[in-house]
C-alpha cells in the first residue's frame, strides 16, 4: 500500500505538466522566431547596401502579416476540428479555431509554436 507522501508527486506532476508544456513552447518558438534574424542579417550581407532597409522592412513584413493571416486563418484550418475527409483521422481541413475562436488556454502556446514556424518558413521562401 501507498502512503499519501507517495501519492503526491504523482498529483504534482499531473499539474504542472500543462503549464510545463506551454512554457517549452514558448521559449521554444522564441528561439525559432530568433532565426527571423539570422534570416534578416543574411538576406542584408548579400544585398546592395542601398537595398539594405527595403530586405529589413520585408522581414518584419513576413513576420507581421504571417501573425495575421496565421490568427484569422492558418491555424483554424491545420489544427481546427475538420469535416470528414480523405486524412487517416478522417479530417482534412479545420473548420473551427478561425482567429482563435473558442480556443483553450494550451491553444495559445501552440499558436505561436506553430506561428513561429509559418513566419520563419515565409521568410526563408520570400
């Protein structure tokens, strides 16, 4: 038999494992969203010095608009609740979660995990 000292552990981490999830993404989407910079200073080494402020300006662009467009839409249509569908969940696209609608509070961390990437892969592309 347990003794209630080996049970609490158990009750703790149970706890602390959500918050302890939304922080990992967190910090980790800011070091994903940190290569906006690498990116930026890249695309500015290989550029024109006089070209220099309009790559600057695209960057931050890309970062902005991406939060944007991936609140309104993106991220409803990968990670909403779908219609059925050819995938092998039987969904294929989000039909919820536009702007975060009725969205929980770990959605939030995941939207900018996810976000971070949608950002970062836009600059790569643009």
């Amino acid at each position: 038999s347990q003794s209630p000292t080996d049970q609490q552990p158990t009750k703790m981490s149970a706890a602390l494992e959500e918050p302890i999830r939304q922080f990992f993404l967190l910090i980790m989407g800011s070091m994903v969203f940190m290569m906006q910079t690498g990116f930026a200073f890249l695309c500015a080494g290989l550029i024109q010095e006089k070209n220099v402020v309009n790559i600057l300006i695209k960057n931050l662009l890309d970062a902005c608009v991406g939060a944007i467009l991936y609140w309104l839409i993106g991220y409803g249509l990968a990670y909403g609740d779908g219609v059925p569908g050819n995938a092998a969940d039987g969904t294929f696209l989000g039909t919820t979660k536009f702007a975060l609608y009725n969205a929980t509070d770990s959605d939030y961390a995941d939207w900018f995990f996810q976000y971070t990437f949608c950002a970062t892969a836009a600059t790569i592309v643009s």
